[in-house]
C-alpha cells in the first residue's frame, strides 16, 4: 500500500469512526485495528446500499416494450391480449384463487372497461412492467407494445 493509500485510510477511518461514535482517530482503538475496521464495515454497507438503489433504479425504470408494432391494433386484438393475460385476475369472478374480487375493483372484460383504465394499463403493463404480476402468464414484449398502441389510439 502506497503511502498516499495510507493515509487517506487511516484519515477515512479516523473521520468514519469519529461521526459513528466519537473516537479520536489517534486513540487507542485505532492502534488495535478496530477504526479501520469499522471503516470498512461501514464503507461496504454504504457502497453495497448505493448499489442496490441504482439496480432498483435501473430495473423499475419505465421504459417502452422493446417490439416494434408495424401495423394497426384493433379493439379485438386488445381484448385478446386482456383475456390472455389480465382477467384471471381482473374479472367480475377472477378465476386466480389468489383473488375473491378483482384488484383494486378493476375490471378488463370489454372495450369499454379496457378504454377506462387505459392509463392504468399503459403505466402497469406496458411501462412498468408490473402486470401481469411476475408476469406469470409471460406476456411478451410484442403483446406488451400492441397494448401500448392500442392505449394511444393507434387502430
């Protein structure tokens, strides 16, 4: 270790353990070792914290479905994808045994139901991603740009 590496060490344990509980960086725990520990205790959980945040950042970023749509969607094929993918969960009866009534009272049967929550639609599965949940009836991204399409009026 250079001497620079050193220094800025001990003068990055000195200052941690300072604000962390107000030992003197020339004291005694710092002859024993624990400063510099405590340091880097401290520096791996704030690196490792930081680096969670711009995973979760990067991950639930909404972002537009990487397929490209070449041609109209029609209301049909938009209820299509909704029965494929939506109402196991969003139905008057959802047949998902995780659900006695639909989530959030949403309801995406018909046309007009999925023009209501077109918005919602839009953010929660095509955006974010989110819907379906774990996306356990593997929506695909395809699927995911028609809905978008649909949503902006793109028949």
């Amino acid at each position: 270790m250079s001497m620079r590496s050193t220094v800025s060490a001990s003068v990055l344990a000195g200052a941690v353990a300072t604000a962390l509980g107000g030992f003197h960086p020339g004291g005694p725990l710092r002859d024993l070792g624990i400063v510099t520990v405590a340091a880097a205790s401290v520096l791996f959980i704030v690196n490792s914290f930081l680096i969670a945040i711009v995973v979760a950042v990067f991950v639930t970023a909404p972002r537009e479905a990487q397929a490209v749509v070449t041609g109209p969607v029609t209301d049909d094929r938009a209820l299509t994808i909704a029965a494929a993918h939506c109402i196991a969960c969003h139905s008057t009866k959802p047949t998902n045994p995780n659900f006695a009534r639909p989530p959030k009272g949403v309801v995406l049967e018909t046309t007009d139901e999925l023009r209501r929550h077109a918005t919602q639609i839009k953010q929660q599965a095509v955006l974010g991603r989110a819907m379906p949940l774990g996306n356990v009836t593997r929506m695909t991204d395809m699927e995911r740009a028609e809905l978008g399409v649909w949503v902006e009026g793109g028949k």
